[in-house]
C-alpha cells in the first residue's frame, strides 16, 4: 500500500498505549530522517511496540540522523535489541536515549556510529525501570565515537568524574552533566579535575549540581577552590553551573577567571540557589561591575547579589552585557 504521506521527514510520536506504537508503521517511510519517541506510560508491552517499530527501520531502507527514545520503563529484552537497531542506522548524528540505557553493549554500539555528533542519556524526575542498578556504563575505547563533540549525561557526580578520568575520550566542545544525588565537595573537585585534565579544550560546559531535598548533608555554599580546576579550561567560552547551592568566590576569583577565560561570553554561577539555605550568601551588588570590567566579552552573566546592599550601584559602563540573571 502506497504512503499517505511520501515525503514525510521527521516523526514525533507521544503515546500512551501499545496500540498506537503499532501504528508507526504506517508512516515509516525512505524520506523519514529524524524520529523521536516519547512513551508515557510505564507498560511491558510499550516497549515491544517501540522496538518492533524501530526493527522496521532497516527493511524499510530508512536512514535517520537524528533518534530520540523517552521511555518510563524498559526491560532487559529492550536492551539487548537496541544495538543492533544503532548499527543499522550509520548516519545517525544525534542520538537521546531514556536514562540507565547505557549498557556495555549499547555504548559499543553508539561508539561505532561514525557521523555521531551528539548524545543525550535523557533524563525525567520519576521513572520505573527495573533494570536501573545497570547505572552508566560509558566507556571510552581507542577509536569509539570519532565524531562525537556534544555529551549529556544524568549521573552522580562519583560516576561523572569517573566516567571522564578514562583514556580515548573524544575531543567534546559541549558537556552537560546533570546530578540530583547526594554529593561531597570532593566529589565536585574530582569531576573538575577529570575535566580540566581530560577535556582542557572544551568550549561549552553546563553543571547542573542538585541534591535530593530530604537530603540534609549538602549544606552551605560550595567554595571556589572546588572549581579552580577548571581554569585550564582555557577555551570555555560558555559556562553554566546551577545548584541549590551557592558558589562562594572573591574579587581575586573573579580576576583569575577573566583571565583564564578570555572568550568568556555566557557566564552563570549559580544565580537562583535555595533561599532557605543560602539567603545572606550572595555577592555584594557591586560584583556586577567588577564581571563587565573583567570579562570584556562577556554577553551574559548570572550570579547570586545580596540585595542588602543593592545600594550601592556599579559605576562602570558594560557595552557588551546583554543579559542579566540576579
């Protein structure tokens, strides 16, 4: 049967049920590039549905560029077809799969994709697999993954810096990780430290640090020293750290970032932290104009002020500073 819809190119599937999964069938077509998932609901058969769609890809003479999997539940049967279906699919440049998907096998099969430019372990607040304990299996293998720049990841901050003190990394631009486990100071000075030793020529780096709020350890702003590491990070031109913490620093930190990021751009250090914790933690209002003298591209900046002394304005004239997050 002839497609309704020929020259159809990308797919964004939401459902809620096997019974529609099915029905994906009947739009894969030659022309599809890009195919995005999203399953709502946690359910054995959801996954037997979605992975029966994508075992169609193939026969079907369909090469995609891009793949995104949002799925509450999967099993192990899931798993162990998925890389199979990533080495039918050699174009593929962009790739999100549902999170604790990243099995040995999987990551091999990921790693194999010669145009791979982006890969997101996607992430939600709640979710219910049973195979969750697998954790994050990335591994770097000598030649694995030789286009990749872009990588997200949802992990502790433990298993992040691990993850990035292993040999054959790729040469990543932009990093994302993204921890909403307990953590210690040490565990955010090793992950700086992993990256500052292993990823010295990243351009864009995103840190998203938070903690289970029943959690009561993580306490008090997180000092500057944790992060210095990454000042040999000489070539960030965007970096983004949010945390239910706020980052302590002084005008000499603030000096000794401006230098070691001169093409500093986009800039945030942790600008809306937890009030009940951090409330009388922020930066004298007058750090404003230290920054836009400092950094003299700087864009964007966003920091925590104490508005206590918001009365005392900063006299110095910013030309460059577009957007400001306090």
């Amino acid at each position: 049967m002839e497609s309704l819809f020929p020259n159809l190119q990308e797919i964004v599937w939401q459902s809620t049920g096997s019974t529609t999964l099915r029905y994906i069938r009947l739009f894969l077509v030659p022309s599809v590039t890009s195919l995005k998932v999203n399953c709502y609901r946690a359910a054995h058969d959801m996954e037997n549905g979605c992975m029966e769609a994508l075992e169609l890809l193939a026969p079907r003479q369909i090469s995609l560029s891009r793949l995104g999997l949002t799925m509450w539940t999967y099993g192990q049967d899931f798993l162990n077809r998925l890389p199979a279906v990533l080495d039918n699919q050699p174009r593929l440049a962009w790739v999100s799969l549902p999170p604790y998907s990243a099995t040995l096998q999987v990551v091999k099969a990921l790693g194999r994709l010669p145009v791979l430019e982006e890969y997101l372990a996607s992430f939600y607040e709640e979710y219910q697999n049973p195979v969750e304990l697998l954790g994050m299996r990335v591994d770097w293998e000598k030649g694995a993954f030789p286009a990749l720049r872009r990588l997200t990841l949802y992990t502790s901050l433990a298993d992040a810096s691990f993850v990035m003190a292993k040999p054959h990394q790729p040469r990543l631009q932009h990093l994302t990780l993204a921890n909403r486990d307990a953590f210690h100071n040490s565990d955010v000075y090793a992950l700086c430290l992993s990256l500052s030793t292993n990823q010295f020529n990243i351009t864009t780096l995103y840190l998203f640090i938070y903690y289970d709020s029943k959690n009561e350890a993580a306490r008090g702003p997180m000092p500057f020293d944790l992060f210095r590491p990454l000042l040999q990070c000489r070539g960030l031109a965007e970096f983004r750290l949010r945390s239910h913490l706020v980052i302590a620093y002084d005008d000499k930190d603030i000096a000794s970032m401006a230098n070691a990021w001169p093409n500093m751009r986009f800039l945030t250090l942790c600008p809306d932290p937890d009030l009940q914790v951090n409330l009388n933690d922020g930066q004298p209002f007058l750090s404003i104009g230290i920054f836009g003298c400092s950094f003299t591209n700087l864009r964007e900046l966003g920091i925590y002020v104490n508005t206590l002394d918001a009365g005392l304005i900063p006299d110095a004239h910013h030309a460059r500073l577009a957007v400001l997050d306090l």
